[in-house]
C-alpha cells in the first residue's frame, strides 16, 4: 500500500477502536494497535515514521474532533485516544 492508501486504512479504522476500556478508562491507542501485528511489522521503519507524521499531522487538524495525541510510549511512540 501507499503511504496514503496506509493513513487512509489507519483514519478509517478508528471507528473500530472503543472510546472506553473494560474498567471504564478512556481508551488509549496507537498506530501499530490500528493494523494486525504482522501487517505493521512489514512496513519499513521510515514508512511507519513517515505515517506517524503523517497521522499526527492530520490528528491536529482535520481529525482534531476525532482523536487527539495523549503522551507517548516508554519506547517514544505516540499514543492518541478518542474524542
């Protein structure tokens, strides 16, 4: 896939990702958690850093009602939740 057929495929999943956790606690996710983990491992590094641009850039403007960023991994991978 392209990268915009990838970011595409990435907005469109969020409607499956639940606004609140089992315990009652916003839901918090991030890229990788919106692919099946063999799908996201076989994108190169610098496509999944690219699509990390990519997916911030639109959660701060045409997404901002949708998701927002909500602080980062140990590992420094961001992380967003619902609206």
């Amino acid at each position: 896939m392209s990268l915009q057929e990838n970011l595409s495929y990435m907005i469109n999943e969020i409607k499956n990702v639940p606004y609140m956790d089992h315990k009652g606690r916003k839901y918090r996710f991030t890229l990788s958690d919106l692919y099946r983990g063999y799908i996201w491992k076989n994108i190169e590094l610098k496509e999944r850093i690219t699509l990390g641009t990519m997916f911030y850039d639109w959660a701060q403007n045409e997404g901002k009602e949708i998701v927002v960023p909500d602080g980062k991994t140990a590992q420094g991978q961001q992380i967003y939740r619902r609206v």
